[in-house]
C-alpha cells in the first residue's frame, strides 16, 4: 500500500490530526516511508521505524530516560512531576537499576507460575458473570477487572481498597499525553496525591505486619534488596508505577485482542481450532494494537539518523506502533497473522528498559484470551466500541458485547 507523503509532512505531535487516536496507521505508513526521522516545530524529533527503536532502546548512555528536564515545563514542580520523575520507567542507573532488581525479586518465573492457579480462578468467575448477563462491556467486565486484581493480589491489598485504582491510573497516565487541557493536569496531580496518600497508609501497615517478600511487592520494596532501601518517596511513587503499569497495558491487551477476533474472522477460528496459537496470538495482538504507541528518550550526544544529527539535549519521540507495522521487519505488516514467527515486536520495549512485567502480562493474555474463546466463541460486538481517545496507551474505554442469550 503506497503511503501519502503528505501526511507525513503535515503531521505534528502537538497538533494531532483529527481521528488520529482511532486510526493512527495512516500516518504510521507515511512516517515509516517519507520521514523516518520526522521534525517538528518544538526542537523534538520522531523516529518510527523498527531499526531504529531497538537501537535507542539497546543504548541507555547516548539516549536517556530521565524526563526531569522534558516534564518540568510540562508539569511544574507538581505531584506528576514528582510521579514522573521518580519511577522506574523514567529513570536512568543508578536508581533504574536499583527499583528494577529489587522488584525482578518478586516477578521471577517460580513466583509468576504460582500466579497461574488464582488467575484461572478468576478469569472464570469473571466468564460465570458475562453469561448470565448475556451482554456486558467486555472492558469494565472483563479486561479491565483481571489486571487490576493480579497486582492488587501482588500488593496483598485488601478487596475492598482497590475500587479507586483504575481512575487513579487513568488519570496519571493520561497526564503523558503529548498535548494536555488543564482539566487533565488537574485530575492527574490529584489522582497523585490521593494515590500516594492510601500507598503511605499501606506501606505503614506492611511495615507493622510484613508479608512474604517472595510474592509480596511491597513488603520486597520496603525490604529493599543487598542493604540498599528505597527512599520513602521513591518506595511509593515506584508502587503507582507498578500498579499503573500492570494495569493498563494489560487491559489493553485483552480488550484490544477481544475487538481483533472479531474484525479477522479467519483467525478468529484458527484460533478456537488450534488453541495451542495462543502465545503466538498474544504476541501478534502486541505487534499489531500494540498497548503503548509512544516512548520518549533524550539524546545525550549527538548522534545521526538518516543522515541527519540529532544535537544533544533533543527530545525524541518513539513511535511503537509504527515499528510494529514496519515492512522491513514485518512481512504483511498490516494483516493479523496469529501464527507470525518470528515477531520481534517492540511492544514490552528493548534492552536495560525491558517491561519488568512481561512474562506475567503474556500469562494474563493468555489465561484471559484463551479461556473466553474457549467458553464464549460466538461473541460479538453490541454496539459501538468506543476507543479511550488517547494517542500514547491505545485501548477501548469500553467494548459492547454480546456473549449468551442472557
């Protein structure tokens, strides 16, 4: 498919074009064949094909992680500011490499694999529901619901404490959107501090009774790791983060595959028969509705792209979702092939910043998906889905479906 030239021009990452959350791929296509290394207005550029993300991303000392420079004209010194520049994910070593091995401690594949017995549990009782129902929105009732209660079971937080969780992480994570009204930076630094408050009250109880650290996040990060200890600030801001991260993408996943199944109806029955797909079938809907579109880095040196320098101190945008429709790595890349191998995705990113979660993300896929094909291969769509209107982390708010008679 020949890709329009002049969508690659006239696309701007403060100024995105109308219908571009619905339907990025367009200008993805664009991007990857005219403006590899696209320019903007502001100073920052974008890079969009696979080569080049998985370059950035091996390469922790020319390109950075650290957004206290990036985020304090965006943020103010704010809760999000704080948020954003203390966890994990927008860090470089030494403190990146502290939090990741003390958290890797309660994520090993032992501990995963003993998730596996409870998730099933749940998935199932969650399936028990959308068949009485009948029809349900297959996001507040399904994908959304299993993420939230794994890391709330990884945190050992009470049932009745997690009702504010998903709100408090849409709202933070919202606030990473390129372009921001005033009414998303307001929810996001109070969805921060009401967050934090109520992980600070946890923690407190932890320390007064700990749990075990060989499954218990918090009582691991509290614990710290080889005498080194976080931070009060970094302990809680780190935990957001987790629970955050655990969250959305996951949900995303599952409501993204649910929706795939039924735009590709071939695959969808390749799937229902030969259910040993399945892993091949989580990491295609990673590649091909990928959770996360957008990364960022900061150069440190000048490096050169496309016969092009970029100068030290350069924002850059990573285009994940373009990556993972790039023909040069990808054949067909615009078609779902649930047997794709090799799938070199960039979804769960590369290198040092690796997502520290992946095995367990690929097990809720695949726990989730399989089981509700294998209950439920007759659903469809009952009414519109609407998509979360975001252009970073891209999902439905909400999947109308239909699973039973009622």
């Amino acid at each position: 498919m020949q890709a329009d030239r002049s969508l690659a021009e006239a696309f701007d990452i403060g100024a995105m074009p109308p219908g571009f959350a619905e339907d990025p791929f367009p200008v993805y296509r664009a991007l990857l064949e005219h403006a590899p290394l696209k320019r903007f207005a502001d100073g920052s550029v974008m890079l969009s094909r696979h080569e080049d993300l998985d370059r950035v991303y091996r390469d922790t000392k020319t390109f950075s992680s650290d957004k206290k420079v990036e985020f304090l004209p965006k943020f103010g010194r704010t809760p999000l500011y704080e948020h954003h520049t203390t966890s994990l994910v927008f860090n470089d070593p030494p403190l990146h490499t502290r939090v990741r091995k003390i958290m890797m401690g309660a994520l090993t594949p032992r501990a995963i694999a003993a998730m596996e017995p409870g998730l099933v549990a749940l998935v199932d009782g969650l399936l028990d529901r959308l068949e009485e129902k009948g029809e349900a929105d297959l996001i507040e009732d399904f994908a959304a619901a299993i993420p939230l209660e794994v890391i709330g079971n990884l945190f050992v937080m009470p049932h009745e404490e997690r009702g504010p969780l998903r709100d408090w992480s849409l709202a933070i994570l919202g606030a990473l959107e390129p372009v921001l009204s005033p009414q998303q930076v307001e929810r996001g630094n109070r969805a921060v501090s009401e967050f934090k408050a109520y992980l600070g009250d946890l923690a407190a109880r932890r320390r007064a009774r700990p749990g075990d650290p060989a499954t218990d996040v918090l009582t691991r990060l509290i614990a710290g790791n080889d005498g080194e200890l976080l931070s009060h600030t970094e302990l809680l801001q780190n935990c957001i983060f987790i629970l955050n991260a655990g969250h959305e993408t996951t949900t995303n996943l599952i409501g993204n595959a649910l929706h795939e199944l039924t735009q590709w109806p071939d695959e969808r029955r390749r799937l229902i028969a030969e259910p040993a797909l399945i892993d091949t079938a989580v990491d295609e809907v990673l590649r091909f509705q990928s959770p996360n579109q957008l990364g960022n880095r900061m150069s440190v040196e000048a490096t050169a792209f496309h016969g092009e320098t970029i100068e030290p101190g350069t924002r850059i945008h990573l285009a994940i979702g373009a990556a993972n429709r790039d023909p040069r790595q990808f054949a067909d890349p615009d078609r779902l092939d649930l047997s794709r191998k090799p799938n070199r995705h960039l979804a769960f990113a590369q290198g040092p910043h690796l997502c520290a979660g992946f095995s367990l993300a690929r097990m809720e896929g695949r726990i989730a998906i399989s089981r509700f094909l294998a209950r439920l291969p007759d659903f469809a769509l009952a009414g519109t889905p609407k998509r979360t209107g975001r252009v970073r982390f891209r999902g439905f708010a909400s999947l109308p479906g239909r699973v039973g008679q009622g």
